[in-house]
C-alpha cells in the first residue's frame, strides 16, 4: 500500500497472551498473537465469535476484568508505553486520550440520562483542562464532524432521540474528539443495518483521512473488510492464522481457513449453487486441540497439522504476507 | 442516496416531540389515578400537620383540667385526651413528627444506602464480598435491642430516633443499590466511559447514580411510610417520642390503653396513620410504574 515498510509501527503488539481462569478450566483466548499498526492505517481484525478479536483489543487498553481474565505474556508498545504493564493511572491517561473504542451496540453505549452533548464535552474534559463552554462547542464541532446535521441543537438531545446509525455517529464523534492516535472499533457495523453500515464506514474512512487516525476494525464481516481495511489480521480460536494486506488475501490467500471464510460470502456466491459452509464447529478453548486448531475441520489437513512435532506459527510467506499453514510454509499448496 | 437518508431520519426525529425520560416518567404518572389520589391526600395530611398548628388556638401540651377526655365536639373537633389536651392538635403535632421521621430516615438511608451500594457493587470482588457480609451482619441484628442499646448509650433522643431508623433501613438500600449497579456494571456505555478514561468517581457519580435513581426514587417512597411504622413501634414500645411531645404512634398507643371508654383517642391517630400509609404506598407504587419502563401497564 501506500505506506512505506520501513516506517516505525505506531502500535507493536507483541506475543500478546491472555488467558481466562474459570471454574471449568483455564479458557487460552488470545494466544501468541502479533500485529503492527501503521499511522494512518486501518487494520481489520476479522473472525468468527470467540476466535479472541475483541479480547485481544480490550486486552490492549486494560478493559479486561482481572481476575478472571489474565494477561500471561506479550507486550504491546504505544511509542515507548507497554499498555500491558502500564499502571491504572497512566491507562487511563492513554485511554481516550490516545486510543479510544467505538462499541458494538450503539443504542446500550450511551448514558440514556446524560444529554449527548454532556457525553462528548466529558471525554474532553476529562483529558484537557477546557472550559465547559469551550467543550460544548467542540462536541457541536464533532458532531458536525460525523455528518450529524443541525448538531448545535442535537447535542442538547438525549441519546434515545437519535436513531442507531446517528447514536454510532455520536460514540464516532466521542471517541474522536480528543484526536487519539488510534481508534478501536470493535464490530461498530454489526448491530447496523446494510446502508446505514456503509455510512459509518464512510465516515470512519473520511475521518481517517483528515486526522490520520489509525483504526484497528474488529469485525466478523469478511465483506466489509474488503472495501475498508489496508491490511487484514485473520484470527480463530485465539490465535492468528493470517495476515496480509486487504488485496494479497482475497486474491491469494495462503491459508484453508481464509479461504473457506472466503467461501461462505454470500454476496461473492453463484445463486445457482448451495452456499458453502465450513463443516464443524470452532474448538472449545479450555481444551484446545494440538497443532492447528483449524485442522479438525480443514480439507487440506494431513498428520503432521495436528502434532505437537511442528508448532503452528505465523511465518512470511511473501511480501508483507504471513500464513500459520504449515502446508502452505512447506510449499506443499500454492 | 446517503444524504437523502439522513434527511429523512432527521425529519423523522424532529417530527417526534423530544422528551426526557422524567418528562416521560410524569406523563406516566399524572394519567395513574390512585397515585395522584395518593400523592394529593399525603399533601393535604402534610399541610394539616406542619400548617395546622399555626391555625389551631391550642397547643399540644395546653391542659384544661374542666374538659377531661370530652368526645368531638365544637371547639375540640376530636375531642380531648384524659389531661384535657386538644387531640386535634395533638395529631397535628404528632404527624409533625412521625412524617419528619419518614423523611429524615428516609433521607439517612438514601444517603448511606446509595453510596455504600454504588461503591460495594462497582468495586466488586473481595471488596464487594466484604461490604456485604458486613451488611448481613447489621441485617442479623434484631432491631429493637439495637435501637435500645443506642438509647441507653446515648440517652433519648430525637434526632438520635431519625439515625436509628435510618441506620436500618439503610441496609435494603444498599443491597436494591447494590444489585442495580451489578447488573449496570455491565452494559456498554459504562464500558464506554471506562474506556474513554473516566475517573472511577466520575463514572460512579455521573453515570452510575443516576442510572440506578429509577428504583432508588420508587424504594425511598416506600421506605418513608415503614419508616414511621418503625417510630410508631418504638413510640408504642415506649422507646420513641416522649411525651408530653407526641407523635401517631404513641397517641396510638395512649389511645389504646382507652379504646373501650374513650375509642375516639384510638380511631382518629390510627385514622390519620394508616391513611397517611395508605397514601405514600399508593404513591410509591405509582412512581414504580412510572419510572421502571418494564412495568409500564400499556
């Protein structure tokens, strides 16, 4: 892509592990995982439910409950802050101010009591000494900023006045007004419907644009990665099993599992036959199998796939593309 | 196509009258007969007690030796104790103090209940765990050797009545407090704030609080009226309001001791009492429906 392999990450997350300690055993959510994100890049984190795409981001910014959740090993460096060692106080400093989250739900994500424009005026105040009256007119700004029209009277609305789409324009505006350096949308389409998804991606396009916002974009919608993200992460069960830039992926992929995703879109399917599905279900994480935990439902397993003789491992496998295939490392599937 | 949706949204927000969610909870409300019924008759009970006195040429301890436990009658209009007291304004006075009682418990608790259950169920945990047992203990302990036990200390007392009576029902405060903010704790834009970097205080006050203000408002008003069963217990107990002060329970009680003789010192307390009760239940029921959005009848 247009942005120069040399450049210096903007976040390194490292071996990043975490485990949770429940009753029935110790549940490896996010294991080993690795990723560098760029300035101004978009990086889409994609997988199915529980593959550990949102534990690895909330593992980022402290969000975790701890106990249950631990994070065994990893780190994870904003400029010369390990967010994984970082104290409450200097979290919370980083929270908001330089990485901020946009959620799921946009209608659970708003204090229902708070007016909006209190909402935004609290995150700012929060990071900055600001004169109320100072933060009231930067929340109409950033309103405005998200497409929000007549945003000088909305801000003085409560959150259940706005419709879905116009309430994740609000948590878009909220978590970009103080200008992080990294947003975290953590499935922000999901709960959206189809033309309204494409407008909020719009808009996190547009202000990526204009502010340089990195974006890290968790989702479980291979379609909406296409079109949006630089560069994709794909995880299951916890672990990455790919990593490529958008383009390299779906036109090459070098992993069964990529591929199946790829496979199972809808949109990208003949009408004529029946769709396809991947047979089986994800493994149960308190009791991952050896190997590669995709191998129980890949086509392309063979032996070795599942022994503890070749440990599975995110390897180059071309220019700024990365495959855990042992198959395709091997040279044995092109 | 983009802008041509959002302008059809935003019509369609406009067009809808915007309204808050007390502006909601009111509406609710004032079409809710009984509880306005209820609200209306605690109004008129409060301003007979605390204007009343004001209006009524006697004053509670006023004896007239000549007119000894008289029936209703034109210038005593519930008649008079067996110390020639004017009942009428003796009632006045005793709502003074059995509504005050109400409401300053009431207050107490709300106080103590609302912070202590905010703190106990966002801080979870072993902190949680702890404040709670410590709950279950003050539960464990039977209520009338407590409040004895604060009298003998520190000698009768009323304000040390309001404390009483608050430090107990603080206790289902917390614990209603508590199990809201559990259950609070966990949605989204509690998430949302921690993840914008609030501080905890912040998050608690702002957030949390007014969130959990719904049931906390509907349990006040149902604490007020078992406030002052409570004070009317003690006073009957003898461990309340001392005379020649009075308050409903204890013109219940005196009234008692005479009900076959002279039943009017029993029936216009215990009628003032329990349409006071009646009154403040029926309002709390209808703050209830009002403010929990799940109950609402339609």
């Amino acid at each position: 892509m247009h942005f120069s392999n040399t450049q210096k990450p903007l976040l390194s997350v490292q071996h990043l592990t975490t485990s949770f300690y429940t009753r029935n055993g110790i549940v490896r959510a996010v294991q080993d995982v690795s990723f560098n994100l760029k300035e101004g890049e978009i990086l889409g984190i994609v997988g199915e439910s529980g593959s550990g795409k949102s534990v690895t981001c909330y593992s980022l910014l402290g969000l975790l409950p701890q106990p249950p959740a631990k994070i065994e090993s990893g780190r994870a460096l904003l400029g010369d802050v390990d967010l994984l060692k970082a104290s409450r106080k200097q979290l919370r400093s980083i929270r908001g101010k330089r990485i901020s989250m946009v959620f799921q739900d946009p209608m659970t994500s708003l204090n229902p009591f708070l007016k909006v424009g209190t909402q935004l005026a609290e995150a700012l105040q929060e990071h900055a000494s600001i004169r109320t009256r100072e933060a009231h007119k930067r929340a109409i700004e950033a309103l405005e900023e998200v497409g929000i029209q007549d945003a000088a009277k909305r801000v003085e609305d409560y959150p259940h006045q706005f419709s879905g789409g116009m309430r994740q324009r609000v948590m878009i505006a909220m978590a970009l007004i103080t200008r992080p350096e990294v947003l975290i949308a953590d499935e922000p389409t999901t709960a959206l419907d189809v033309t309204v998804q494409a407008q909020i991606l719009d808009i996190l396009q547009k202000r990526r644009a204009e502010l340089g916002t990195s974006i890290i974009f968790i989702t479980h919608d291979l379609g909406v990665v296409s079109g949006f993200c630089d560069r994709v992460h794909v995880m299951y069960a916890g672990k990455t099993l790919e990593s490529a830039p958008t383009r390299k992926l779906f036109e090459q992929s070098k992993h069964p599992y990529t591929q199946a995703l790829q496979s199972s879109i809808p949109a990208l399917h003949d009408k004529e036959t029946a769709l396809y599905t991947i047979p089986g279900s994800p493994p149960d994480l308190s009791n991952p199998p050896r190997g590669c935990p995709f191998a129980p439902r890949c086509e392309h397993a063979i032996p070795a796939c599942s022994s503890d003789e070749t440990p599975m491992e995110l390897k180059p496998i071309g220019e700024e593309h990365f495959s855990a295939c042992i198959r395709y490392q091997q040279g044995d599937l092109s | 196509m983009g802008a041509l949706i959002d302008n059809t949204a935003n019509e369609a927000l406009t067009l809808e009258s915007g309204t808050s969610l007390w502006k909601d909870a009111w509406y609710h409300f004032t079409r809710n007969r009984l509880a306005l019924l209820g609200g209306c008759i605690f109004l008129v009970v409060f301003l007979f007690s605390f204007a009343g006195p004001w209006l009524s040429p006697y004053s509670y301890n006023d004896q007239d030796l000549s007119l000894v436990s008289q029936p209703p009658s034109k210038a005593h209009w519930m008649g008079t104790d067996n110390l020639g007291r004017d009942l009428c304004t003796r009632i006045m006075y005793g709502g003074r103090v059995s509504i005050g009682v109400g409401f300053a418990a009431t207050a107490v608790s709300l106080l103590i209940g609302v912070l202590y259950g905010t703190v106990s169920g966002y801080a979870g945990g072993k902190t949680d765990a702890l404040m709670m047992r410590i709950v279950d203990i003050l539960y464990a302990l039977p209520f009338t050797i407590f409040v004895i036990l604060l009298m003998v200390i520190f000698g009768r007392n009323i304000v040390l009545l309001f404390l009483a009576i608050g430090a107990v029902e603080w206790l289902t405060m917390a614990r209603i407090v508590r199990g809201q903010v559990l259950s609070l704790k966990k949605l989204e834009f509690i998430e949302a704030a921690v993840a914008l970097g609030l501080s905890r205080n912040r998050i608690i006050l702002r957030h949390l609080i007014p969130n959990v203000l719904g049931p906390v408002i509907v349990y006040a008003t149902l604490t007020v009226p078992s406030a002052m069963l409570l004070e009317a217990v003690l006073s009957f107990l003898g461990l309340g309001v001392q005379p020649p002060m009075s308050s409903w329970g204890l013109l219940i009680k005196d009234g008692s001791e005479m009900m076959e003789v002279y039943p009017w010192l029993l029936i216009f307390p215990a009628f003032f009492f329990s349409v006071t009760l009646f009154a403040l239940n029926f309002l709390g029921d209808g703050l209830r429906d009002a403010l929990d959005p799940q109950s609402a009848q339609d």
